[in-house]
C-alpha cells in the first residue's frame, strides 16, 4: 500500500470509493487536518450505511479497542472505530517534540491540551503521567536526561503537577494486560478481523521507526498530513497553502467567495491556526449574510486582531520607549486570553534581536552607522551581513524592516539590553511562583525595562 501525502488525499478518497478499501487506516500530522480528513474518509467509507465508533486516546484501553475490533457486529453496514490522539506509535524519539507541544499549550492557556501532551510525553518514556506521586519536576537534570533524551528545561516546572492534576482524566485509563498493544494490534491484523470493520487511528506524532509503523506503511494505508512548523520561507510556503486551501473549502461550503487580497488579509491575521482559519472563514461567511462576495472591510468589521500583530504593537511600543502605550497594550493582550508566559517569550525573543544586531553593529567590517538612511544600509552593509551565514535565519527578513531593527538597537544604550534578559527571567520566575498577578508582574517588567529611557506621547 502507498503512503499518501496531504495532497493525495482526493486520490485516496477516490480509490476508496472504487472498493478499494484497507483494514487499517493511520493518518498523523498536524491534528485539525488529521481530524477534517477522517471526516471525509468516514463520509466514504459509510456511503453504504454503517456507524462511526469514537475512541479517545487519552482514555483508551488497546485491548478493549482490539477486542471490539475482532467482534462481528448486530448493526449493519460498516463499522469504523476512530481512535483520536492514538498513543500506539510514541517512543523515546518524540517525546522532545510532545514537551514543546505541552510548553506550546500551557503558554497559550490551553490547560487540556498541555496535560494530554504531557502524558503522551510520559508514557512514550515508561511513566505514568497519571499516577498521582509522578513528579517529573523534581527530577534532576540527570535523571530528566536518562527518562526523557533531552537536557532538563531551565525555571520552575512545578506547573506540569498542576497542570496534570487538573486535566487528570476521571477513573484513569485501563492498562493492555501487560503486552505490547502494538504487537497485539499487529498478531490481531495478522489473524484477521471481521471485513465490515475498520481501524481508523489518528495521531499528531509518530515515530516512524516502530515495528507498528512500518507495518502499516507496508501492508495498509498510512496518510501523512504533517506541516513544517518553522519559520523558513519553506516552511510559510506550506503553511500559507494548507490555510487558503481550508479556507477555500469553506467558503465553497458555504457558497460564499473572498477577494484575494481579503484571502490573504485573512491568513496573516489568523496565522498557522486550522480551527481558527475555519472558523474566522465561517464568521464572516455569516457576516455578510445574503452577500456572495467578501472583501477586506469585512474581515476589518469581524475578525480581529491576531496574537501576533498584538505581540508585535507591544515590541513596537517598547522600540519606541513608550511606557504608557506599552502598559496599555499588555494590558490588553492578556484580555484577549493571550497567557504573560507567551508575552514574555516575545520579548524574549525581540531583546535576543537587538542584542545580536546591537553587537553585529560594533563590527566595523558591517560598516553601520545609526545616521545613515535605509537605501546606505541596503546597498552598504545588507551585501556583508547575508554573508554571515550563522545569522541566516536572523537576518532573513525585508531589507527595510531589518534597517529599521538595527536603529532601534542603536538607539538603546548596550547596558539597558544587556540588563532585560536578567528582568525577563526574574518576571518568569515571579509568574510561575509567586502569588502576584500577573498584569502587576508585567506591569513591573515593563516599567523597569523602559526606567530612564523616558517616553513619548
């Protein structure tokens, strides 16, 4: 069997409609996809009658899942049994990639969906993330090593307990009596299972080298819907293609057509968000009521600012020394449900920035000057920095938006940049375990990140 991409899906929806139907189906990546794309496969597979079985990974006995999957059903046509968020396919190898998941979710406030990826994260390294006296975050660096493959993160982690506590699912999973459920899964293929059932299994993660893996990609039908998350013109490439082909989809659904310059609007507000991206195109597919055509000034009436042109007015508004402005768009982040663990990681970031261009500026082979104008910049200094290849992904971004980066560097004395990292980890370390609130700690960040640097109206 073939192992399909995301734009082979239609050819695969196709062959299954001809007849050409496997026991099995695995299709992991990026999980709103992964999710749209089971949809469509079990409106196929169910033309003919038949039910849909929803299983949740995080809840899910293997053996229960076999057990029904040898049975002959009562009730006709096919039977598919779904099993989001599967487990079978983690190992040691990926339990990296789930810790950014969790971080991911925590900092977005997205409490359930951090636990589910932490406890994916510890079962892939023997633990059970559900065992009350399981406390990771007093492992040594050590021992987190050992357990996990990757250096203990640094700052308290004290919230992974909490975060577990209270995503902790209510009677616990049920273990597979002790044996591999992969293996078991593979025995029970091997020995064949009733032809009106089907094993439909969805995952965000797998490790490609299992036994379990391999098999499916060799003998059944395994659909890879992941989508490079990075930050490399690749990488927005794919992006942009995956959120205007759901956008596109849904607003043929909804017999509705946007202007591209609407299209693209709507994408750079939402970002690489699937759901959002459906669900901003279905608000203001309704806006517009009896209208067919959506323009910009739609999306300007209903869908609001993103996370991430809200984080960059607050990057702008420290650039520009203005505390007043500063204050008050943090303040507003965090009514947006924008978590201060996320508004300190962009800062973070946009002080790594100026302290890189700050220091690129003191080398005279840069030959930067803070008087001289963007066109001097571009054609003296641009051609020597792109030369720097360490700094390739730094120094990718549009020639004027770089100059503009490089004055604001110059434009703060080296020893207040080189003072925030200090005043970002000591406010990190004040949200993570202190009772203040959080809009006081930020408060108090940016006034002292901005003290004697004066203000402007």
């Amino acid at each position: 069997m073939p192992l399909y991409t995301r734009d082979q899906v239609p050819r695969l929806l196709k062959a299954v409609e001809k007849g050409d139907i496997a026991p099995v189906y695995l299709l992991f990546g990026e999980r709103y996809l992964c999710r749209e794309t089971a949809r469509r496969l079990e409106g196929v597979l169910l033309a003919g009658g038949g039910d849909v079985h929803p299983v949740d990974g995080d809840s899910e006995d293997p053996a229960a899942t076999i057990a029904n999957l040898r049975s002959f059903s009562l009730l006709p046509g096919r039977q598919v049994f779904r099993v989001s968020d599967a487990r079978l396919f983690h190992s040691r190898n990926v339990t990296e990639s789930l810790w950014k998941k969790a971080v991911t979710a925590f900092e977005a406030r997205k409490n359930d969906q951090a636990a589910r990826a932490l406890r994916a994260m510890f079962e892939a390294a023997g633990l059970d993330g559900d065992d009350p006296d399981c406390d990771p975050a007093g492992l040594s660096d050590t021992a987190w090593r050992e357990l996990f493959g990757f250096a203990r993160p640094e700052g308290d982690l004290a919230w992974i307990t909490t975060v577990l506590a209270a995503g902790r699912p209510t009677g616990g999973r049920s273990p597979a009596g002790g044996s591999d459920p992969g293996e078991l899964l593979l025995k029970t293929l091997a020995a064949g299972i009733p032809g009106s059932n089907i094993l439909l299994l969805l995952a965000e993660t797998v490790d490609k080298r299992k036994r379990l893996f391999q098999v499916l990609k060799k003998e059944y039908v395994v659909v890879d819907l992941s989508v490079d998350t990075g930050a490399g013109a690749k990488a927005q490439k794919a992006q942009r293609a995956v959120l205007q082909e759901i956008i596109g989809q849904t607003l043929a659904e909804m017999g509705k057509t946007m202007a591209p310059d609407a299209v693209n609007l709507l994408v750079e507000r939402v970002g690489f968000h699937p759901v959002a991206a459906r669900m901003e195109t279905e608000k203001v597919a309704l806006y517009v009521e009896e209208r067919n055509r959506i323009g910009k000034e739609d999306l300007d009436a209903v869908v609001g600012r993103t996370r991430q042109e809200a984080l960059f007015e607050l990057t702008g508004a420290i650039g520009a020394r203005n505390t007043e402005r500063a204050l008050l768009i943090a303040d507003r982040l965090q009514e947006n449900n924008i978590h201060a663990l996320a508004i300190i990681a962009t800062l973070r970031n946009y002080t790594r920035s100026l302290l890189l261009f700050r220091a690129l500026q003191e080398d005279p082979g840069v030959g930067f000057s803070p008087s001289m104008n963007a066109a001097a910049f571009q054609r003296q200094c641009l051609p020597r920095l792109k030369e720097r290849q360490e700094w390739k992904k730094e120094l990718q971004g549009h020639p004027y938006a770089l100059y503009m980066q490089f004055r604001t560097a110059a434009s703060f004395p080296l020893t207040v940049l080189r003072r925030w990292p200090r005043l970002l980890l000591a406010a990190e370390m004040r949200l993570k375990g202190s009772p203040l609130q959080a809009d006081t700690i930020l408060h108090h960040l940016l006034l002292s990140m901005l003290a004697g640097q004066g203000t402007t109206s």
